[in-house]
C-alpha cells in the first residue's frame, strides 16, 4: 500500500511539473520571432501583480488566449476620488491599454496618465493568496478545534486532528517551552499561527502558478515587525535594564556596549526579514532557472531542448521535494526565533544577595 501511496504521490509531482512547463514556456512565444529571456520570465513569475495569469494556449495565426483570474483594482486619487473597477480593463500582457485614466507601467503597477498622485488598495495576487491562506487556517483550526470540544481529553486524535495535533505538541514542548518557560501558554496562539500561517502559504507558493507570497520582503518584513513588537511591548524591567544598563561593566566600555546592544535589538526583525525572504525566494529561482534551461537549449537545437527537458524535469522534481521540505524548516525557523527573541525580553533575573544578575562571582566576571 505504502508503494502505491509513493507512486501516486510521485506521479501528482511529475503531472504538476507538466503542467508548469507549458504555462512556463508560453508567456513569451506570442511572436514566434522572439528570443526566450529568462530573467524576464523568472521575475514575471515570483513578481506581485493585478491579475494572476496561469497560461498561454498558442494558435496559429491567432491571438493567444490568456488564462487569467482578472483581480479586483481599487485606486484612490485626490483629484478623481475613488475608482474600483477589474484588471481586464488594462487588457493582457503585451497589448496593455490605459482605463479611466490610469495604466500600468512597465513594472507592473499602477500609476495616472497625468503623473498625478494616486493610492492602490487593489487586491493583488499575493493579497488574494494571503486571503486564500487565511481561510485554510481558520478551516483547519476550527475544525480540529471543534473535535476537541466534541471529545474527551483522553479520546484518540481521528482525521485531520492527527496530522495537526503532533505539530502543534511538536511548537510547544520544542520551542516554547524551552525559550519561555512557565510563560509559554501565553504566546502559544502566537507561534502556533506565526508557523502554519508561514507554513501553508510556503506550500501555496509551490503549486503551478501559485503566488510568491512569503517570497515577498514587504510580507516577511510585516510579520518580523509582528514579532518585534510582540517582544518590545512584552519586555520586563530586566531586559531594558541589560539593555541600557548592563550591570557589571565599567562605565567607559558601557558607551560602546549600549550602542551595540540597541543596534542589535533592531537586528533581530531584519534577521527575521531577509532569511524567510531570500530562502523561499531562492527556491522559485531556482525552480524557475532549471525549467528555463528547457527553452535556452531549445533555442540552440530542437535535439538539445528535448534531451535536456529529462534533465530538467527530474531536477524540477528533486527541488520541488526539497521546497516541501524547506517550507517547513523555514516556518519553524522563524517562529523559533521569535520565541527565543520574546523569551530573552520577559525572561526574569536571577538575584543573588549582592543585588547583580550573575550566574558566577563578581570577581570571576571581572577576570
């Protein structure tokens, strides 16, 4: 049974694949004349934008037909109040129109015709995943939420409880407990949606055509400041005296040392930031380049980008296993971190008869 499981599970990947590279390939044969660019085709890809294009179906001596989810546009300008009206209305990729006064620049977002001031709310495709990804957690949640109120303490997991319940023991007897103490409870929901929040959207991003949602800084930047505040407005007499105040250093070291010290508790959420950011990111590229070496060999000889596509296609499957694995790894990373961050900022003193915070004697501080 578990070889039929792996089979089937093995031919889903190598359908998915399939089904990726086509969409992959048919953005940029419009015109039969132009050359494959593949930073322009990798950045297209893992790029926010106002509409979530999933393929290209080419005819021949025909316009092709774009398979797009056209995405809610919501503008405000001070001079034409507010605008919501779909993305189709910018037309398709490579036949861009302008519409009531705005259009969309080369870099995908929207600006006025006249160079006046406008404000975009629109629901882009990393918006509507992030939607989509909300949904599914709170779907999750409230329905093993709801067996556990159903059942009794002591009744064995059943379906889907079985699968979420080993995780989330797993967050608070390996992370919590260990970086917060008898103060765990408190944070638990934090961490808890902090890491399938991060963890299903990572997975989200890993389906054909999906959003590069955690691959995005302004989305990884947003939840490090979550934390970051979290840690801030938490943080007990003991962590701001260390900070300001370290007890125990002569007072000429303490003006290097305080400087340091603040500079470093802004590190943190920019730490927090860039390793979510740079890891699901590069994931994509990486992905993305493999697929690419396809149409780059098949723009040399039909031979090559046909014997290279085996090549490709195993490479694909080999990195999409290991995406699979790094979208958990990073989930448990950051929220981790922000437990070790919060669990430094309310961790107590330990007070000794002389009035300082030592594990050891003044004197061997010193040594």
């Amino acid at each position: 049974m578990s070889c039929k499981r792996f089979l089937s599970f093995f031919l889903l990947i190598l359908t998915l694949s399939a089904i990726s590279v086509p969409a992959f390939a048919s953005e940029d044969h419009a015109d039969g004349n132009k050359k494959f660019n593949a930073s322009e085709v990798i950045f297209g890809h893992i790029s926010d934008a106002h509409e979530w294009h999933f393929f290209t179906i080419e005819h021949e001596g025909a316009e092709p037909t774009h398979v797009t989810l056209p995405l809610p546009v919501i503008l405000y300008s001070p001079e034409k109040g507010l605008s919501v009206f779909s993305s189709s209305s910018f037309g398709h990729e490579g036949h861009r129109e302008e519409y009531e006064g705005y259009k969309l620049n080369e870099k995908n977002k929207i600006e006025t015709v006249d160079g006046s001031k406008v404000y975009d709310f629109s629901i882009t495709k990393n918006v509507l995943s992030m939607l989509i990804s909300v949904v599914l957690l709170l779907l999750i949640m409230t329905r093993v939420a709801a067996k556990y109120k159903k059942n009794p303490v002591m009744t064995a997991p059943s379906g889907f409880q079985n699968a979420v319940e080993p995780v989330i023991t797993f967050i608070r007897d390996e992370v919590a407990k260990p970086n917060l103490g008898n103060k765990y409870l408190k944070f638990m929901p934090l961490l808890l949606t902090i890491f399938f929040f991060i963890w299903i959207n990572n997975l989200l991003g890993l389906l054909p055509g999906g959003a590069n949602f955690t691959g995005n800084i302004a989305v990884t930047a947003c939840l490090a400041v979550i934390s970051f505040l979290v840690m801030v407005f938490n943080a007990n007499k003991h962590f701001w005296g260390h900070l300001f105040n370290p007890p125990g250093v002569p007072l000429g070291v303490k003006f290097i040392l305080v400087p340091i010290e603040i500079i470093s508790l802004f590190i943190k959420p920019i730490a927090l930031t860039i390793r979510l950011f740079a890891n699901i990111l590069a994931g994509h590229i990486i992905i993305l380049s493999i697929v690419s070496m396809i149409f780059i060999f098949g723009a040399i000889s039909h031979v090559a980008g046909w014997g290279f596509s085996i090549v490709s296609l195993a490479f694909s499957i080999f990195m999409f296993f290991l995406e699979l694995l790094v979208a958990a790894i990073q989930a448990f990373i950051f929220t981790n971190l922000t437990a070790v961050f919060v669990g430094q900022a309310v961790e107590e003193g330990h007070h000794h008869e002389d009035g300082q915070d030592y594990h050891v004697s003044e004197n061997e501080i010193i040594a």
